[in-house]
C-alpha cells in the first residue's frame, strides 16, 4: 500500500491563510467527472474569493500560469494546457440528485458561466455560474479545506475523495476536528460522488485496485493531507454475500493542525474578550451583551453606530434558515433568550460571524 505519511501539515505562510476555499457537503456528495487539471483551476479559482463578502456571479477571477503550478505536478506545465483545462471545465455540468431534501429530484448546472483568455499576459478570466455558487456561499453544512491539500495527487479519483471523507471531519459539539472518525459509505453513493461513469469498472475488485487503492496510497502519502485513511468491505450492510457498502477510517495526522483552520474572532483589541481560539464560543458577559444588541433588548446605538438594524440581522436568519418561523422576534425577552442558547454554539456563531465584525468583532 505504500509508506504513510504521519506528519501533520507544514505551517502556512500568511499568504496562504487567506486562500481557505470553502464548498457544499451537497456539492461534495455530487457527480462530477473532472480530470486533474480542472479541478485544480476550479480550486484556485474558489481560492480567491473572499467569503466574508457577497460572492457575485459578475466577479472575473483571473489566474496565471504560476498560480497552477503551484498545485504541483508536471513542472513543464504550459498556457496551453492551462487554457485547454479552462476550455474543458466550461463544457462540465455537475449534476445533484435528491438536493433541497426531495427526493427523486435531480439537477444539472454548469460550473463557469465564461472563460476568458489574455493570450498576451497568458492568463485566464473565469466566471463562476449562479448555480455553482450557492455552494460557495451556504452558511451550514460545508468544508473548509486549502488547495495545497490537493497538492500532487495525479488522480482526480484522490481528490473527489479526499474531500468527500472530509465531510464527516468536524466535531459539531466543539466545532474542532476529531483525532479519528469512520463513515460507512455505499458504493453506488461512493461511485456517484468519485464521478466514476456507468460501466467504469463494474466489479468491485477491479474498482477497489483501479480507484480506492490508489486514491488510498496517494492520500496517506502525501504531506499536504491533514488525515490518513484505510477502508474495509461493511459486513452489516451486505446483501447476501454481495457487499454494498465500504467503512472508512480517518485518523489526523499527528501533531497540531494548522491554526488557519479555525476562524478567530476577537473583540475590541485587548485579550480579555478574546473568543476561544479553537472554539468559536463568546464569554458569559459576550453572550448577554451581544444578545442585547441584536434582539433589540437594549443596545440600539451601538447597531445604528455600526450601520446595522434589528431587522437587517432578522431577515438575514430569516434568508440562511437560521431561526424558526414560529419564534416571537417581537418579544425582545423571547427573542433574547433563544439568541443566548444559540450563541452558545460554534456553527451558529460562524454563520453570524459578518455581523459580529461589524459590531467590532475581529
């Protein structure tokens, strides 16, 4: 199976801090045949945008040649290749099954809406769809992962599941990655997510040896990958003799993960009001403070200081189904008590994070 690579992840620079790039559990889980090359334009791509900001779909990212190699691979890497890989990414379409919770339900969508070409400057212009981006911008529900994780793998099959095992990665009571986790995954799910083609090897051995084997090898050797993994036929799910299902184990590389993983969100400038590093969680006095702000309860100069209203931060719960429909927002008692037990947790205080920068989080 080859040598595996315990080592945890170097340390990033402060350029790299910025280029997280964040997708969908959804668009994870969908069918997508890219080869290598197009997934790492479409990586590199993502890393550029800024997500604390509204993504547009009028928003050219522009890429050079430079930027992909970058990603690894063949050091001889030319514009033709690069332009070549933008021109066949423009023809994909991904394609989802059972999205929005309905069942039966399938959709296709392109993931650039345009490519453009500076032959002279020798680089690319590219243009997400609309579609595609509300993968980008779901507040729930999503990994977070550094192109450089994705570094040298010469197989897409390497990617699509490395990032596919991912999922399952963050503990959702502390918000913190876990030291070890499995996920059973059935084959037909597991074909559909690696954009194996009907037909692509049909017996399981051969799709064992073919696409796992080396997807496995490639993954727990590189030093860029933050977790190793094995896998194993799930004798409970079986059909007969006939297996339907894999078990996927994950264990963290040895050793801190990089800090870049975890957002920080710092109040005023000293370090008494600090939020937990590795826990996005807000301090008793935070709590009932910026409770008060946002349900109206008391507060009210410091929202009109920081260009915010009540109603601006409501229609944004509202809009990101982060508050029930039947809660009394008119009631600021009600609404400030169930805005403390939400508070309380990490998820819920990132996705309300861009209000809590202007309110002089940081």
């Amino acid at each position: 199976m080859g040598k595996i690579n315990t080592k945890p992840p170097a340390e990033l620079s402060p350029k790299e801090l910025a280029y997280q790039v964040k997708l969908s559990n959804m668009f994870v889980r969908s069918s997508k045949q890219l080869s290598v090359f197009e997934t790492r334009i479409i990586v590199l791509a993502l890393a550029k945008i800024n997500f604390e900001e509204e993504v547009s779909e009028s928003q050219e990212i522009w890429l050079t040649l430079e930027d992909v190699k970058q990603m690894g691979g063949n050091s001889n890497n030319s514009y033709a290749l690069i332009k070549k890989a933008a021109n066949e990414a423009y023809e994909r379409s991904i394609e989802l099954t059972d999205f929005d919770d309905k069942p039966g339900w399938k959709k296709k969508f392109r993931i650039f809406q345009s490519c453009t070409f500076d032959e002279k400057k020798q680089m690319i212009g590219l243009r997400f769809s609309y579609d595609f981006l509300q993968h980008v911008s779901i507040l729930r529900n999503f990994i977070l992962f550094l192109p450089r994780e994705l570094k040298g793998f010469s197989s897409n099959y390497s990617s699509s599941l490395y990032l596919r095992l991912m999922i399952q990665m963050k503990d959702k009571a502390t918000g913190l990655p876990k030291n070890k986790w499995t996920e059973t995954i059935k084959i037909d799910d597991l074909r559909w997510a690696l954009g194996c083609n009907e037909g692509s090897y049909p017996v399981l051995k051969d799709f064992k040896r073919r696409v796992l084997d080396l997807s496995t090898k490639e993954i727990n050797e590189s030093p860029h990958t933050r977790f190793t993994i094995s896998y194993e036929n799930d004798n409970k799910t079986k059909e007969g003799r006939k297996v339907t299902a894999l078990k996927f184990n994950m264990e963290s590389k040895k050793g801190d993960l990089p800090e870049s993983d975890f957002d920080y969100l710092f109040f005023g400038a000293g370090k008494p009001d600090k939020i937990s590093k590795k826990k996005l969680v807000l301090t008793e006095a935070q709590l009932d403070m910026v409770s008060d702000w946002l349900s109206g309860n008391n507060g009210s100069r410091k929202l009109e200081n920081s260009s915010l209203t009540v109603s601006q931060f409501y229609e944004y719960l509202r809009k990101n189904r982060l508050i029930p429909l039947n809660l009394d927002v008119n009631n600021p008692a009600v609404y400030k008590k169930w805005l403390i037990e939400k508070l309380s947790h990490p998820d819920f205080v990132e996705a309300i994070s861009p209000f809590l920068k202007k309110l002089g989080f940081r």
